[in-house]
C-alpha cells in the first residue's frame, strides 16, 4: 500500500495540483490586499468617504456586515477575470500550436521498397 501510495503522490498530476494550490492561496492573498488596501478606500473616496468595512445593519441583537460581503464580491470579481485571461491566454497559445500545418509525409515504406526493388530490376 505504501508503494501505490508513492507511485501516486510521484504522478506529475498530483504534483502540478499541490503546486497550484499553494500558488493559489499566495494569489488570493495578493488579491484580498488589492482589494482592501487600494481598491476599496479609492471607491470609498469617490463615494464620499465611505469605509466599507463599517456598512452594517443592526437587526435585534445581530449585526449584518454587508460592507464585508461587497469586498468579498469584488475580490471574486478580480480573481475570476483573472482566471479568465489566463484560461484566454492558454486556449489561444493551443489554437496557435494547433493551426501550425503538418510537414508534408514522407513516402511510405511500402513505396520505398517498392522503388528498390523496381531499382534492383533495373540494374539486373
């Protein structure tokens, strides 16, 4: 069981997830520090101010901190646009390498031998 485990976690598929999601999570933190440390306080100055980490309503005793859900939304929005240009930019570099045309083909074997042999029938 530990070998097939090993011959597992050695496929280069495993590998390229684990990767991915490490880079993943340092991205969404750069993301969540775009957002909350550039983004939002310019749109709270062109808005008048406005912090969206305050924007809260008070129902009873719970406190609904939609300015929190907004800054989610927007780095949703940052990530998934992000994502797409890169999903873009592979799909296009894959139709480039696709839409490169094939050498010409060779001549078969068997038009080869047949040339030898009618070259041999020649010289006898």
């Amino acid at each position: 069981m530990l070998q097939e485990f090993k011959a597992f976690i050695a496929k280069g598929n495993v590998l390229d997830l684990a990767v991915a999601v490490i880079m993943g999570g340092a991205f969404g933190a750069i993301v969540t520090s775009l957002v909350n440390d550039i983004v939002m306080p310019l749109i709270g100055v062109i808005l008048g101010g406005v912090s969206f980490t305050e924007l809260a309503i008070q129902v009873g005793d719970a406190t609904i901190t939609y300015g929190n859900f907004i800054q989610a939304v927007i780095n949703f929005l940052i990530i998934a646009f992000v994502i797409f240009m890169f999903v873009r930019t592979a799909n296009n570099m894959k139709k480039k390498e696709e839409a490169a045309p094939a050498p010409p083909a060779g001549p078969t074997t068997e038009q080869l031998l047949a040339e030898i042999r009618d070259l041999l029938k020649a010289k006898n």
